[in-house]
C-alpha cells in the first residue's frame, strides 16, 4: 500500500523499550476505578516529515513551563516565584526556610534533599523545627518529588545570611574577589552541580536495573485531582449503573459465588456508588469500600438507606496512601477502561493485590484479554475524516490529519465487522506487574468479505473464573456496554478482498508524562500508525 500525504506526523519520539508477548505469556492491568466520559486517540504515520512533531513537543514543554508555579512545603498553595513563596511559609506558617537553611548551614545539596524529604514525608512546620539529626541526608531524596519544583532551583549557597560561611570556606565574599578566587567559586558550583548529576545517574541506573516503571502511585495527587473529581458527579455513575452487561455480570459473579465471600472479608477497590460492596454484603461478607473521590459520601448514605453499613467500612483515599487494618479474601474492582488499558488503574489492583490480599485469595476479574478487528464504516469516516476536504469549498486538510489523531470511541455495528478479530494480549491479574502495562505482539486478521477498510477496531473481555464462571464482553457482536469499542481510523480507506489475509504488528505503551494515557502503535503492510489515547 502507499503511503500518503495526509497522513499526520508521529508522535513524540520514545526511547522507552516495550514488552513482547508471546502466545503462553499472560499479562495483567487493572485499575481501583473504571473509566471516566470520554478519551481521544491519536494516530501517526511515522513516515511523514518530523519537524511538526519537534515543533509540537517544544511547544508543549514550553506550556509546561509557563504554568510551573512554586509549590508550599506544608499546603497545596502556590506562588509564581520562590521569593513569593517564602513569605507565604513565613506568614501562613511561621516557617522561615531561609534562616532555617542558614542555622543548619546546608549546601546546595543537603538544601534539595531537604526540600524533597520534606516533600514526602510531609511534616509539619512544629514537627520540622524540632528534628534531631538530619534525617533528610540520604541520596533518594535527591530524586525531585515534584516535577518542575521551583524550590530546588532556589540558590541557598548564596543567601546574605550564610556571608560568613562563604567566608570562612572562601577567604571574601564573591564581591570584591580576585579573578582567582572568582574561578574558585565556579568550580565548587560545578562540583556541587556534577555531584547532583552523579547521584541521579546512580538513582535512574538502580531504577532501570530494578525494572522500575512510573505508576499512577507516583502521581502528585494535585495531578489526578481533575481525574478523580470526574467521578464525583452522578451522571458518570448513572451511565456505569446503566449498563446492565457491566453491571449484571459483576452482580452475577458475586452472588453466584456466594459460598466463597459468605464470612469473609471483600475490598472493593474504587468503590464509587458502592453496588458492587452491596453485592457482596449480600453475598455474606464483610466489606471494606475505597475511593478516592468525593462520591463516596454519596455511597455512605446508600449503604445506610439499605441498611448495610454495618456490613461496610468506607475509607476515603487513594489505595497506595491509606493503612488498611487487614488482609482480604477477595479484591474486586471495576477497573477497566477503554481499550481495558486507559487509566492505568490496573496498578492499584496490583497494588492491593501484593499488598492487602491474602494469601490464596482471589480477584474479581482475574483475567482480561484485549482483541482487535479490522471495520468498514464509510458513513463515519466521510464524517468525521474526509469531511475537512471540502469545507463549504475551503481545504482544511490541517484539521483533517489532527482528527485522525483522535480515535472515536463509538459502537461499531455489527454488519461494520470487515475482517476476524485477533487476541493481542491475555492479562493474568493474580501474576501481572506494572511492567506487563506495556507489550508488543504480531496479529493476523481474515477479511470475511470484500470492503474498504476505514480503521481498527479494539475491544476486550473479563473474565472471572470461579466455580460458575461469568464474562463481561465489549465486542462488536455483544450487547453494547459503555466502554463502546475504541476504534483506530485510517488516514484513508484501503480496499480487501475476502480471504485476504491482512497481518501486522501492534505495541502499547504509557505516556512518557502521562501514566494514565497510553500510545498504541500499528503497523499494517507498508504503513505504521501511531495512535495516542488519553
């Protein structure tokens, strides 16, 4: 097939490497809440020109820049500058970090470790003051807590109130030194500064050997705060609760297996409205409910309504920060999101998994597997792609390529079905870790008819294996859900013949600087598309 000129410019270049799978490997994500109203997909042809892509990413780091605001030590308040900052400390908090600095004689170094000690362990400005030792001089905190903290950047070395220090370490103060002297102070700048380089590059190489990979628990909570206030309203709730397949299938493998939760203790990880908790409190067990969103006031007052709340314990919070007094029998959790993967909340499940549920326990689902089929739908296409070619006479072939980016989540109908689907992956949840969040594998497709093929389609299933086993399908052939199917368009239709068989190769990944989104990459003959879902 040719490549064409329409077809947008790649994506962001990432080193980062991807997990192949094979046909025997299970991988596993999952997540404490299930998906949010909306997400978009991006797609790229990566033979496209490359400067788009470079311009975009300068553009967007540099309004990353623009919005970087100094963050307070001991609040969520911000400033636009360090100075601003440090008189918030000081009037909101009678903290004064520059004389605290100056009476602990820190250096550059023992400054930022302290600033991101301070960052993660969160004391308070009585608590701080009264510290004995330095229990913030260890090389992790020289790992910046938050991204773009404009109070590392702040230069403590030189404060008016440490003048005698320089003095004693330097003979005079930089004003007034000799050229010699001056050269001597760039020097123990550079040193300060190659010790900090030094020390990250040992802390990224330990990471990388450990198989370290960002999760959602590496998130400032400032950064998922829009993410987790979008389940605070009902109507996201009313569309879930809607959907009987979902909902019935949850209902089903709970209370058709009521002699493995009867007595025993259940989290219900992102809990939201908490019908799944209902569920299992009527099954018999004993439940603990999380959220981190406001709605589980809402969910509170539903279990007192129906009399359950002695059978249910809430606790407000994300997962990875809250103490839970126990170990469970049984995790379940509605985590799913489109195309399974978005959200990335599958890392709470594993969480909870390795570390509140005991041993022999089981998780609702325990298995996932995620498909992809190729689908004719010219109707949508001429709507939504090559309706920008002629716009009342005017060519807005621009739009055209950053429509095609964004991928519709939509019901394909059945009669759109172009070819067989193909598993890509199967997730086993009990053995799953982070790093499975990523992988690579071949596909082959069948056309079971002739047609124009105007995208991919990817769809998946859970699946809860217990003694009366029950699936959640979201296909095509199913009963609609409210995941719908995430569909991949083309830049432009390509005709199949039936039988034909139609190979290719798909990777899925994170973000680089968002976690919860994912890039999905496919390539199909001679062409490669990249598609960004978030």
């Amino acid at each position: 097939m040719s490549k064409s000129d329409d077809e947008m410019p790649p994506l962001e270049d990432d080193p980062t490497p991807v997990h192949h799978l094979t046909p025997s490997s299970t991988q596993a994500r999952c997540a404490a809440h299930s998906t949010p109203p909306a997400t978009n997909t991006s797609a790229t042809n990566i033979d496209s020109e490359s400067s788009d892509d470079d311009e975009w990413l300068e553009m967007e780091e540099e309004g990353e820049e623009e919005k970087t605001c100094a963050t307070c030590l001991f609040c969520e308040a911000t400033e636009k500058n360090s100075t601003a900052l440090l008189a918030h400390m000081l009037d909101s908090h009678g903290f004064d970090l520059v004389q605290f600095v100056c009476n602990a004689r820190l250096d550059q170094v023992a400054y930022i470790k302290l600033v991101n000690y301070v960052r993660a362990t969160k004391p308070s400005p009585e608590e701080l003051m009264v510290l004995k030792g330095t229990p913030w001089d260890e090389a992790t905190h020289l790992t910046p807590v938050l991204k773009d903290d404009l109070l590392l950047m702040f230069d403590v070395e030189g404060l008016p109130g440490r003048q005698d220090e320089v003095e004693e370490d330097m003979g005079r103060s930089c004003e007034g030194a000799s050229r010699e002297e001056l050269t001597r102070i760039v020097l123990r700048q550079r040193e300060v500064l190659q010790r900090l380089l030094q020390a990250a590059a040992c802390l990224a190489d330990e990471k990388k050997q450990e198989g370290w990979q960002r999760t959602v628990a590496d998130r400032r909570p400032e950064e998922d705060e829009g993410y987790f206030n979008s389940y605070a309203h009902f109507d996201i709730h009313h569309e879930m609760l809607s959907d009987r397949v979902r909902t019935e299938a949850y209902r089903d493998a709970i209370l058709g297996n009521t002699e493995l939760l009867k007595g025993k203790r259940v989290l219900d990880l992102g809990c939201g409205t908490g019908i799944l908790s209902l569920f299992s409190a009527k099954a018999g067990a004993t439940v603990t409910a999380v959220d981190m969103s406001d709605v589980i006031y809402q969910a509170m007052e539903i279990a007192r309504e129906n009399k359950m709340d002695k059978a249910i314990t809430f606790s407000k919070g994300r997962l990875e920060d809250l103490e839970l007094p126990t170990k469970y029998h049984c995790i379940v959790s509605e985590w799913m999101g489109y195309f399974l993967l978005f959200e990335g909340m599958l890392d709470s499940v594993l969480y909870a998994r390795d570390h509140h549920l005991m041993p022999g326990g089981i998780l609702m689902p325990n298995r996932c597997s995620l498909h992809l089929l190729g689908i004719e739908d010219l109707e949508s296409h001429k709507k939504l792609i090559t309706f920008w070619d002629d716009v009342y006479g005017f060519k807005m072939s621009c739009l055209r390529r950053e429509v095609v980016k964004e991928a519709s989540t939509d019901v394909v109908k059945e009669h759109c079905v172009l070819t067989s689907a193909a598993q890509i992956a199967e997730f086993n949840l009990m053995t799953a870790q982070p790093s499975d969040t990523e992988f690579s594998c071949q596909f082959s497709l069948t056309a079971k008819r002739d047609g124009q093929m105007t995208g991919f389609a990817g769809y998946f299933d859970a699946h809860f294996d217990l003694p009366c086993p029950v699936t959640l399908p979201t296909g095509p052939n199913s009963t609609p859900t409210h995941w719908k199917q995430t569909i991949f368009y083309l830049p432009h239709p390509q005709s199949v013949t039936k039988g034909e068989l139609l190979s290719g190769h798909v990777s899925v990944r994170r973000k680089r600087r968002e976690v919860r989104s994912l890039e999905v990459t496919i390539t199909w003959g001679d062409q490669t598309f990249r598609y960004l879902v978030e």
